[in-house]
C-alpha cells in the first residue's frame, strides 16, 4: 500500500446523528468519493480544539481526514492507495 501526505482542505457530506459524525462523501479536487465504510476514529484535543481522526474506506483507497468541531472545517492528510 501506497501513502501521501496531503495536508488539504476538503469539503464533505456527512451525517450528525446521536452525537455523532458519519462521513458520507468527500470532494477531493471537486471529485466525489464516496465512502464505504469508517475504517477507525479518534477524537484528541489540541488546546482548546477538539478535533476528531477518521480513516474512510472507499472502493479504491483509504482516506485520513480530520474534523475541527470548533470550526467545523474538514481537512485531507493522508490518501493510501494499493500500488
């Protein structure tokens, strides 16, 4: 498995439901991907900042985002790839 470290903002569908977050599709270059499933999740603090970690499976790669719940911004770090 191939990884790059991206470090982007990203746009995102996702669905808040009993506190909460699903991540349904990311735009990555205006270009959907639809997510498969969550492959993991963390939440951390950064100072005052929560911030929460997913790993996305979609059918092609695997996706390391991060949600600030402070400014609700979303942000790419990592895209891992077979290769």
């Amino acid at each position: 498995m191939y990884g790059e470290t991206v470090h982007e903002s990203l746009r995102v569908i996702a669905y808040f439901s009993n506190g909460k977050i699903l991540p349904a599709t990311l735009f990555i270059k205006n270009r959907p991907v639809n997510i498969k499933r969550v492959v993991f999740f963390s939440k951390k603090r950064v100072g005052q900042v929560e911030v929460v970690t997913f790993s996305l499976a979609s059918e092609t790669a695997v996706y390391e985002v991060e949600f600030n719940k402070n400014t609700c911004e979303w942000s790419l770090k990592n895209v891992f790839v077979d290769g």
